[in-house]
C-alpha cells in the first residue's frame, strides 16, 4: 500500500521561475515531475498565438478551490539569471518581447532551462519555449528543464505571469512505478492541475504501450491527492469492460494508510473465499502493521497479523501471526468438526554497527503441527506443504573485553517434529565463558615448548529443558516435566612438536554437573515391578578424563612429466594424515546403587545398579573404566593437469577426492568387543564442481551368532570376510544449466556450483502468485534481461538448468540386508523463448515403486503482464492455479486468478 507521491509537473518549476524574472521572488520548494518522451504527435504552437493563454476555457472560474493547495512565495531573487542563444538573443522593443532562438539557455541557481525557442512577451506577461521544425519536418531541441537530478522534457510550454496559469503540451511524465501521458496539461495555480484525456500505464514502450488507462480528465493535487472522472482500461488501443466512473488516490512520499483489497475464489469443500483482504497501517517511520483476514462461505475463516520495524543502524525485523478456524464439512453430519490452527514467525537482525559487544537476534516459527498442511490460504502452498521442522532461536550475548575476555549469552530455542507432533524446549539455555589464560607463557613473542602452552579456560552452560506435544503447548501440564541444571567444565591442555614433523597434545579436563532432580529406585514387591520415585532438591557430581594425542602430514607426488614430453597429467599429490590418540575415563562407581529385585516364584533374588542421575540433562557419571586407543587416517588427492586454454601461464589443478577418511577404535580395559567399527567417509566433486558426491560406510570386525547378536569373535575366524559391512550411505547433488557455456566464464564461480546450490532447490516453488501485498519484491525473472547485441538473425539459445539429488542408504546390523531409503528427487526449468518457461518439481522414491510430490509450472512475460500457472497432477493436495495480472505492484489488484482445490473426498 506504499504509493509514491504523484509529483508535480513540469510548469511547476517553469512557473516560479518566471515568477523570479516578472517579479523578483523565490523558487518554493516543491518536488518535481520526471518527463520522458513526447507522443508521436506533436503539438506545436506559434509564439505569435500564444495570447490563447487568456481564452476563457483556462480563465474560466469553477475550479476546485483549496486554499492550502496555493504556495505563496517568497519576495526577493536569490540568484543571477544568465541567458543567452546561439543564433541571436533579441529583444524587440515595439512589441515588447525577448527572443533567444537556438541553443536557447537560461540559468537560475541549481535551475536550467534550454529549448530551441525561448520567448517572453511582456505586454501579456507571457512565456513560451517550444522546439524548432527542421527542413525534414523534424521536431528538435525540444524544451528541457533541469533542476537537481530532475529533468523535464515536454513539446512546449506557455506560462501566464499574472494569472499564474499555463498550459503543457504532450508530456509524458512518469509516477511511481507508471507514466502518464497527456496531450494538454492545464496548470489552475501553484498547486491544482487538470489533464483531460489522460493515459495512464507501467509499459516500458510508451510509443504503443501495451495497455493503459485512458482517464477522461483528472485533477491532480501533488501530494495530497488524484480525483479522475471515467477510467478505462484499453489492451494495444482496445477497450475493455473493466470501467470505473470516477476514482481517488490519496498520494503522499510516506507511508500511508488504506485498504488492501482481497482475492476471491471457490473451494469445493468450503465454498466461495476473499482471501488476504484488510487495512494496512502506516503507524510511523519505524513500524507497519497489515491487518488481513479470510472468509469462506462455509463459515470458516482466518486472520494475519503482520508487522515490519526497523531502524537505520540498529536493528530490523518483521513479526507475523497467522490465525484459521477451519469448519468442515456441514452441522448435523457426522463428519462434521471444527479445528483451529496457528502459527507464528519473528525475525529480528541487529545490526553489526550497532554494538560489536553485544548482540540480540530472533528467528521463530512455531505453531500447530499440521497448519502448513491444514491451512487454506494460498501462501502457504508450495515447498511449505512439505514442511515436517519448525525450529525457533532467541538469542542474546555479551563480551567484556579484557584479558582474559568473559563472555556470556542467554538462549531460547525450540524444535518441533510436525509428523510425530513432538517439540523439545529450552527455556533458556545460559552459557559463560572466560576466555583461554596461558599462565606459563611470555608477555611477547611465540609461545614455546609443553610449559609455555599450557592453557586453561572455565565455561558453564545451564539449561532448562522441556519435551512436550502438540497439545500440550503453552498449557500447565508442558512445564511439569521440565529439567533443569548446570554444567561446568575446566579444560586444562598443551601443545608441542617433537622430531620437527609430529605434532603432540595432551588436555586434562575436569566437569562438574549440578541438577535439581534426582531419583530412587526400589523394587515392590506387592505389585511385582520397579518403582522409580522422583527427588526435588539440589545434588551434583563430578567427573575427569585425560586424553593426548600423535599427528603428522605426509605428502606423496606422482610426476608423470618427462623430458621432451608434456603429458595432459602432470602430477598427483597425495596428502595424508595420519593420528592416533590415547583416552583415559576413570569409573566412578561411588555414584551408583544397587536395588534388589525377586524373581516371580519368589525363590531367586537379582542386584540392578542405577544412579541417581539418570534423568540429568547432561548425562550421567561414566560406569564402566575405559582405556582406549583412536586410530585416524584421512586422505586427499589432487592432480595437476594441462590447462585447455593455451594462454594460462600455470597449470590447472582439480581434486580428485576432497576427503577420505578412515577411523576406529580400541578399548583396553573392555574384557570383550574391544575394537569399535571401523568408520569410512568421504567425499568428491566432478563436472567442473557441478556434481558433488558424498559416501559412508561402517565395517564391523566382529560376526554375529545364529540370532543376529555380535559376539567376540571376529567375523573372518567365523568364515566370513574381515569386516562386515553393517550400514551405508552415498547421497548426490547436481546442478547443470547451458549458462555461460561458450563465453569463457569461470566454472568455479559460477551459481550453479554445487557449493552454493540450496538443497531446498528440488523442492517444489509457492503457488500463491497474486497475494504478496506486503513487503511485494519483484521477482528477478520479470526483470529486464540484460540486452545482447542485435542480429540480423533470431538466435534463442534456450537457457535451461536441472537440479538433481539421489539418496540411497543401506542397513544390515543384523543381516537384513536391506535398502532402508531409496530415492531421487529432480527439479529444472527451461525458457522455450525469452517470454516463455516451462519448470517441473519432482521425485521418485525407488523403494516404494512411487512418484513423490509433483509440481509442473508455466510463466509467460506479458511485457507489462505476467501469466503464471501451476498444476500439482496427483497427491491428496492435488490442485491447479491460473494466474494472469500487471507486474507493477502499483496495479496489483488488476488481475484474475483461477484455482481448482483437491476433489472432495465422499
């Protein structure tokens, strides 16, 4: 609802101005018109006719009188007037008048006037600036005007000094985001305009504008206000039915307030809809607020609250709350119920000026599980339908510079599993930190050696925990379940090198848990069963662990140059490192007890261990002494080859693994299953980084008994091979496109490669082209596409690009033998011209035999108009959209929109 000011037209600043040279007074302040082009026809006035001026029809009284629309100006000239003409300046002394002809210029202050033909009549207090006609019958040097930035540029123009009216001709004057263009343009005073037979439209071409709005007549008020008579839309110069009998705009450079009109349609469970209709509020500079709400003719609606603020070098945000009352079906059926849903969104950005020692941001969007799937407004189709995670973070943290600096931050965060309706809550979550002290190291200079590197740092994090559901959100019961508790920790560590190539380090660290629950086990027996029973009050413990590790890098060269030989494979360099670390857990067994449990016939009797802790939020105490070994190794691989382009100076080098890493373990102090799995990983780019592909793997030593239970025997003394492969992953991306092909672009950088592709790009786009009234962008591919140089021939070399991603995990930990998930998702679009584009969204789950979600789209560039329109073919939200409407938001609601909604389900 934001509209610019129509601003005020050319004789404006012509009218002061002259104003300046009758009578010596000040240019007022007012903003002025941007004019482009003329019209074809021209209209011309001789500079002996211009006494027409004083003709009835623009003396003639009647007008619209407003007081507070007169500037009066000021009495005395600022500034020198310059003027002068190539041809000659003359001033005819019978007649009274001053003549510059060509090349004509006249300079006041930050004001400049020139035109072909410059005359002023002093006997009828009259001004007149028109063009001149050439041999060829060519209109040049027709009037221009500058004043700052602002330039003017009409047929011709005449100004009545005394009466302080004129008359414009031919200007075509642009308005926000459209242009008007009128034949006459009659200046009343200072500040009232009329036009009559006006064309208003956002066309780029306004020689043949595509469409427009023919306005009888009009009356403008820079600033305050437009009232026209009739208005009609025309298409290439035919008229429509779409017919108005008089309009008002209110017009202001600030934000205003006013109504944002709805979109209508049907749905063929709920009836006939308005949709996304309210009142926008322009509260100050700061803050907006849009009121919007929907009703269906079934009697379920929906209400939105949106808000934006902002302030220049502070902060910026924007909140929504979103609010359906959903009826189906009708009263007295049995499938009839009611159903509310809810969801709200809070983004809040600080800005990095603002203060570097602190910092606030929020990003929240929580609400009913099943409101993007529920909900009936057309925004939240799409991508968002397929939404399963909502998630929220509030969060606000401080440093306090100095040596050492101490920083601390408080944090509220939510997550919430739309399938399962499960959502975990920490309400909040502290964290302090004092930054890292060396105590043994010098003032300047490196620090050296074990001692010098000795370092210690002191953190705690508190947490307060919630895990409820869907129903239970925000109610009395969410919060009785809640946990709490403090964890602090003291890391203690070092680091050196020996033998110049091994890197050495060794850390102690110390933790100390504090809860406020606690439990108590016991055994009944009466009902035969365990009884746990919860403890209110404060208890702690502590724990320690020692760890050290061994690390170097080894790097191999491969040459494959030889003398008087320049192969295309210049070298491969291997670069491998290899670590082994050492950990020790100490058992604290002084944290745990034992109950004593009867057998049912009542004759055996059996000791359960358990801790008190076992319901902390930060663990329990280790039970079990652990004395373990790590093994690491991690590789990658690079080749050197010969650029293609003779005129590199180096040659090119690729990647041929970014990682692969090997890792496992071994347990000294475990009487069995001491080696871990041996853990694979990696990853690799091909095509130019346009394909990324990502693999794991986990190899078991160990084989499993008849019923599928690890034992302590390795898997190749039972017969088998020497590991066992228990699960594996392999997941790819890839984004190709015809872009830039042929133009010596650098792959690397370009938006299709893969370190920069969105993984949400396969999914399907929103389907809602029509309601985005607030905070409206215009998309990127309505934008005017960058010019190519011409050709005498049509060349369309059909841009196209396709996304694609495969998933393929396998499970076999207890000889399933399976592929857990199986799928390929693929989205892509093509331009078949430069006005048309065919998309499409899809996926195909190659374990279940099925299609996934489908979308298929069409966009077609109207040149001022867009046509979209989207089709979802199956799934329970199958469904089409058909929409047809004017680019400039300025005229968004001059549009028409088709929807057909999921069948009804009998």
């Amino acid at each position: 609802m934001h509209r610019n000011n129509f601003k005020i037209l050319f004789a404006l600043s012509f009218t002061v101005f002259i104003n300046t040279l009758s009578h010596g007074q000040d240019i007022p302040q007012k903003p002025k018109p941007i004019i482009g082009n003329p019209v074809k026809d021209s209209l011309v006035i001789d500079a002996d006719d211009i006494d027409k001026i004083n003709t009835p029809e623009i003396t003639e009284k009647g007008q619209d009188s407003t007081a507070t629309d007169s500037i009066k100006p000021k009495e005395l000239l600022e500034h020198i007037v310059k003027y002068s003409a190539t041809d000659y300046t003359r001033f005819n002394q019978k007649k009274q008048k001053l003549y510059l002809y060509k090349n004509a210029k006249i300079d006041y202050g930050n004001m400049n006037i020139t035109a072909g033909s410059i005359v002023i009549d002093y006997n009828k207090n009259t001004v007149y600036a028109k063009g001149i006609e050439d041999s060829l019958g060519g209109y040049t040097q027709k009037p221009v005007l500058t004043e700052g930035s602002n330039i003017v540029e009409p047929d011709s123009i005449i100004f009545n000094t005394d009466t302080k009216r004129a008359l414009i001709y031919n200007s075509v004057t642009e308005q926000g985001d459209g242009t008007v263009i009128a034949n006459i343009t009659k200046k009343e005073n200072d500040s009232v305009y009329f036009i009559r037979n006006a064309k208003y439209t956002t066309s780029e071409d306004l020689e043949d504008p595509d469409y427009y709005i023919r306005l009888s007549k009009a009356k403008i008020v820079p600033g305050k206000k437009i009232v026209t008579g009739a208005a009609q839309m025309y298409i290439y110069d035919v008229p429509t039915p779409v017919w108005l009998p008089f309009s008002f705009f209110p017009q202001s450079e600030k934000h205003t307030s006013g109504i944002i009109i709805p979109s209508f349609g049907e749905q063929n469970d709920r009836g006939y809809f308005l949709q996304n209709g309210g009142y926008y509020f322009a509260i100050n500079d700061y803050v907006d607020l849009a009121v919007l709400g929907d009703y269906y003719t079934n009697g379920s609606y929906g209400l939105r609250l949106e808000s934006s603020y902002a302030k220049r070098y502070k902060f910026r945000g924007n909140v929504n709350f979103r609010y359906e009352n959903l009826i189906t079906s009708e009263l007295g059926f049995s499938d009839y119920a009611r159903n509310t849903i809810y969801n709200i969104r809070w983004s809040h950005s600080q800005d990095s000026k603002a203060n570097p020692n602190s910092r606030f941001s929020a990003s929240v969007n929580l609400g009913s599980s099943t409101y993007y799937q529920s909900s009936l407004n057309q925004i939240n189709s799409g991508s968002n339908y397929l939404t399963n995670t909502l998630s929220s973070s509030v969060s606000y943290s401080k440093t306090f510079q100095g040596e050492p600096a101490v920083n601390f931050s408080l944090t509220a965060t939510h997550s919430q599993n739309t399938s399962t309706e499960t959502i975990n809550m920490t309400l909040p979550t502290f964290q302090g930190s004092v930054g890292r002290m060396y105590p043994f190291a010098s003032k300047s200079g490196t620090k050296k050696g074990i001692l010098q590197n000795i370092n210690f740092q002191y953190s705690v994090r508190g947490e307060n925990r919630i895990t409820t559901t869907d129903s239970l959100f925000f109610k009395k019961e969410m919060f009785e379940d809640a946990k709490s508790g403090f964890q602090h920790s003291i890391p203690l560590s070092t680091n050196f090198k020996i033998f110049d190539h091994f890197s050495v380090s060794a850390s102690a660290n110390f933790n100390e848990v504090w809860t406020f629950k606690t439990i108590d086990k016991f055994y009944d027996t009466t009902e035969l069963e365990t009884v746990t029973e919860t403890i209110n009050g404060f208890d702690s413990f502590r724990t320690y662990n020692f760890s050290t590790s061994l690390g170097t890098t080894i790097y191999g060269m491969f040459n494959f140059e030889k003398e008087g030989k320049d192969p295309k494979l210049k070298a491969i360099r291997h670069v491998m490192r290899p670590s082994i670390s050492y950990n020790i857990n100490p058992a604290f067994d002084k944290y745990y007890d034992t109950y004593e449990v009867v057998s049912a016939d009542g004759l055996t009797t059996e000791d359960v261990d358990f801790t008190r802790f076992e319901e902390s939020i930060f663990g329990t105490p280790n039970r079990n002494f652990s004395s373990s070994m790590g093994i690491s190794i991690s590789n990658n691989l690079e080749a050197k080859v010969k650029d293609k382009d003779s005129t590199a100076t180096e040659d090119k080098k690729i990647k041929l693994l970014n990682s692969l890493n090997f890792s496992s373990s071994y347990n000294f102090a475990a009487d069995s299953l001491q080696w871990s799995p041996v853990r694979v990983s990696g990853s690799t780019q091909l095509f130019q980084n346009k394909m990324s592909i990502n693999f794991g793997a986990t190899l078991d030593p160990y084989a499993l008994d008849n019923n599928n239970t690890k034992i302590n025997k390795y898997n190749i003394d039972n017969g088998g091979s020497l590991f066992r492969l228990t699960s594996a992953n392999l997941t790819t991306s890839w984004s190709i496109s015809n872009e830039g092909k042929g133009k010596g672009k650098d792959n690397s950088k370009n938006k299709n490669d893969v370190n920069n592709d969105n993984p949400d790009d396969v999914l399907p786009k929103n389907l809602d082209f029509a309601n985005q009234q607030i905070g409206r962008e215009e998309d990127q591919d309505d934008k005017k596409k960058e010019e190519e140089e011409p050709t005498s021939f049509f060349n369309h070399k059909i841009p196209w690009n396709l996304r694609l991603a495969y998933s393929m995990n396998y499970s076999n930990s207890r000889r399933q033998n399976e592929i857990s998930s199986h799928s390929l998702m693929f989205s892509g679009d093509i331009e078949l011209t430069q006005k048309w584009s065919v998309g499409a969204s899809s996926g195909y789950d190659l374990k279940n035999k099925g299609f996934t979600y489908t979308q298929l789209r069409f966009s077609r560039d109207l040149l001022s108009w867009k046509m979209n329109f989207s089709w979802i073919p199956f799934s329970a939200n199958k469904s089409w959209n058909f929409f047809i409407g004017i680019k400039s938001s300025i005229l968004q609601d001059l549009k028409y929109e088709k929807r057909r909604q999921p069948d009804i389900n009998l």
